[in-house]
C-alpha cells in the first residue's frame, strides 16, 4: 500500500496524517485512550499549515509507550494574539472544554513591529485560560528565510511572555535556527519565505509534542507514512530534544533495564548526565501490592542515588513479581547528621522549578523512633493560619511537603530523641523536588521478568 501511495504523499506529504488517524489503522495498532491530554491551539496559518495539531497528536501515537492527545483549534490566517482575544469562536472554544493546555501562537510579525500588543494580549489571554484551570504553552515562532537576524527580538518577547507562573515555552524558532546553522542547506520555509513546508512543521511538532508532555524522544519512531527519510527524521528529532525543557523530562533518567539471572532480578537504573544539568540526583518510588484507602496511587520510597556519582546502579528484586517504578529529579541535595538529644535548623531556598521537601532517613537505625520535623512554614506565607504541624518521620518512609506556588523557600528545625537509635548519630537526607513530585506525576516505568 505504501509503494502505491507514495507518488499521492510526495505531492501533498500532509495526507499521511489522514492515514495516521484513520479508524482502519487505531483498529490495527489497538491504541484506545483511557484520558486523553486536552490541547486547544489558537493560532493562524502558521499552525494550519500541514495540519500542525494532528501532527503533534499522530507524534503521540508514534510514541512508545503512547501519549494520547485530543487537539482542537483555531487558526484563521493572520490572526495574532489581539484576534484570538476578541474572536467569538476562541472563546467559545476556551469556554466548552477542559482544557489540560492552551497552545498560542501570535501572527509572525507582531512581536517585531508591536511588542507591546504582543505583550498585552499574550498576557491577557494566558490569564483567562488560567482561570479556567488550564496551561499555556507559548509557541515561538521563527524568523522569516529573508530575516534570519529577527530571532533574536522574536525570542526576547516570547521569553518574556512565558516567564510568569507555570506557563510553559516551546522554543520552535530557536530549533529553527538551529538546524539551519547545522545544515545551511536544509529548507524548512516553504516558497514564500515563511510558511513551513512538511520538514519545518515536523520540527515544530516535535518541539511541541515535547514541551507538553516530556516524552522520551529515544522511544519516538517515525510514523510509516511519513514522507520523510528515516536520516531526516532523526536529525530534526535530535534538534528538537535540545529545546525540551529538561525538567520536564523524568529524572533524567534514561531508563530501567531488566534481566534476570537465576532466580533474581537484576534492575539496571542507568542515569543519562547530558539530561542531568542541574540537577543534584533522583528519587525512586516503588509500586507496593495494596492500594490506599484514599484511592491513592500506593508508592514508597526506594531508592535514591545521586546524580554525580551513579552512571548506572542495579538492584536485586524478587523473581516473577511485576514492579512499577516512578523517578522524579531532585534539584538540591544535602544530608544532615543529627545526634541524639539535638536539634537542627534548616533554612532552605525554593526556586520555579523546586516546590518540594522530601526528607529521608538513610541507614535504618538500631531500633525503631520517630525524628521530629517541625516545620516552620513555607515563605512568605500566603494566608495567615497556624503553621505546619510537627511531623514524625520513621525510618524507611520518606516525607513530602509540597510548598505554595509563591513560596520562596521553607524552615523548619529537625530533632532527635535524646534516647533515640541506641544513642547513635542518624543521618537525615533532605532533597528538593519539582513542582510536579506528586506521585501522580512523571510517567511509570514497569519491568517483569
């Protein structure tokens, strides 16, 4: 069916998408979504262009495992931010769904000539879909073939509109430029200079496709219909995974490898460095058999090793049992030996991407104790209220505390029991976490045997 149909792609390469969402192929691949991740993009042509949403979601589709995505849009041509704010149709659109993220893209040229609009109205439509529960995602655009030099006012003002609260970037026109430097000949603008051809719009997908949902790009394929060598798919896929936020991505790890040897099995944690800049190690939570009476997802603390020391760590688990792993990054590090009897004060900044407290016993004591955290609170204090009650922290169990997005930073004293593990020190590690560390978050990883 390919070889009859390539002379059809090679004269419209979109039309592989229709093949890509028909029913004929889901009912093939077997790939039904349980909750698929709502995205709305608002745009223009820029966006139309090769069926820039469908493309992302088929990217999704063409993961493994798969991300599922449901995508709505709006992109009449030449529509800037200042439109899609006044368009009845953006805000119907805003208004009949729960949306999970918001894609905006503004009109090629405004962030040049006007950025003060593009400021405005990027910064009021961001606010109105926050309200609504949802998350923006900018999309960058990039300079137009006859202007390489724009990129970089173009950058400033997009760079400036995601830089409050959570609001996420998807840097396309920086990967632009990029694998133009790379490969000065590859053409991703198509005949007018600035619209994408299919190369182009793939990198923007890919860009996006990223930025939304941290997946893997090792684990990527290229879809079988692509009118695109395996050589090209590769290279724009390799620009791309630079201009992922790497805090999206979990743990910086690379992946868990099982084998098993005899009656073990052997996990092998391989931590990827060139994914790990910043972050000082990663925190593993294992899956245990029974769940919560809250219906919470019933993971514990299980392995923690350090990001400047293990390239690889294994582990021994027990044979013909099935083990889900969650990893999360930890941002800073530190371990605290405590004696018993005293106490320690802690004082521990908090940046945009660390709004969690983990803390965790290292060497299983003597005998059984709990050590008291008594928190002090996280600062500033967003409301006025008593602080955070003291909390008991038993050996093996880890303790989270999440902080308020305005939260800056958080106090608290540590202290152990005068009569406490046989009169031995204790060491305490205490890690940092993303703001997304909830165990909800970040992607499971299984392995059997």
């Amino acid at each position: 069916m390919v070889a009859f149909l390539r002379p059809f792609l090679q004269r419209w390469p979109w039309a592989w998408l229709l093949l890509i969402g028909s029913p004929a192929l889901a009912q093939q691949t077997g790939r039904h979504p349980a909750k698929p991740l709502r995205v709305l993009f608002l745009g223009n042509s820029y966006t139309q262009n090769n069926q820039l949403p469908r493309l992302v979601r088929s990217l999704g589709e063409a993961s493994e495992p798969p991300w599922y995505l449901s995508c709505s849009s709006n992109t009449p041509g030449g529509f800037s931010f200042e439109a899609h704010a006044k368009n009845k149709r953006s805000k119907r659109l805003l208004q009949q769904r729960e949306w999970d993220f918001v894609v905006l893209q503004e009109q090629s040229q405004r962030p040049l000539l006007a950025p003060e609009k593009t400021m405005q109205f990027g910064s009021a439509l961001a606010e109105a879909i926050e309200e609504r529960g949802a998350r923006v995602l900018f999309f960058m655009t990039w300079a137009r073939a006859h202007d390489p030099e724009s990129q970089q006012a173009l950058s400033r003002v997009y760079r400036r509109l995601a830089a409050s609260g959570s609001r996420r970037l998807a840097p396309v026109g920086e990967a632009w430029q990029d694998a133009l430097r790379l490969q000065p000949n590859r053409e991703l603008h198509r005949e007018d200079g600035s619209h994408p051809n299919f190369s182009g719009s793939l990198l923007a997908a890919l860009v996006l496709f990223g930025n939304l949902t941290g997946a893997d790009f090792q684990r990527l394929t290229l879809p079988a219909q692509a009118p695109l060598t395996a050589e090209d798919f590769r290279f724009l896929l390799a620009v791309a995974d630079r201009y992922v936020d790497p805090g999206l991505r979990p743990a910086g790890l690379e992946n868990f490898r099982a084998s098993t040897a005899g009656s073990s099995e052997r996990i092998l944690l391989q931590w990827n460095r060139s994914r790990g800049r910043g972050i000082a190690g990663y925190r593993i939570l294992r899956r245990i058999s029974e769940a919560g009476e809250d219906g919470a997802m019933p993971f514990q603390y299980w392995a923690s090793p350090a990001a400047q020391h293990d390239k690889y760590r294994d582990y021994s688990v027990q044979s013909g049992k099935r083990y889900e792993y969650r990893g999360f990054p930890v941002f800073h590090r530190q371990t605290v030996v405590l004696k018993p009897g005293k106490s320690h004060e802690l004082n521990l900044p908090l940046d945009g991407k660390s709004r969690q407290v983990a803390f965790q016993i290292l060497l299983k004591p003597v005998e059984d104790f709990e050590l008291e955290i008594q928190p002090w609170g996280f600062y500033p204090q967003v409301e006025e209220g008593p602080a955070n009650p003291a909390a008991k922290l038993r050996a093996g169990d880890p303790l989270i505390l999440s902080a308020p997005t305005s939260a800056i930073g958080f106090q608290g004293t540590l202290s152990l029991p005068a009569d406490a593990n046989g009169g031995h020190a204790v060491k305490v590690q205490i890690d940092t976490l993303p703001h997304a560390a909830s165990i909800a978050a970040g992607p499971i990883l299984a392995v059997q045997n």
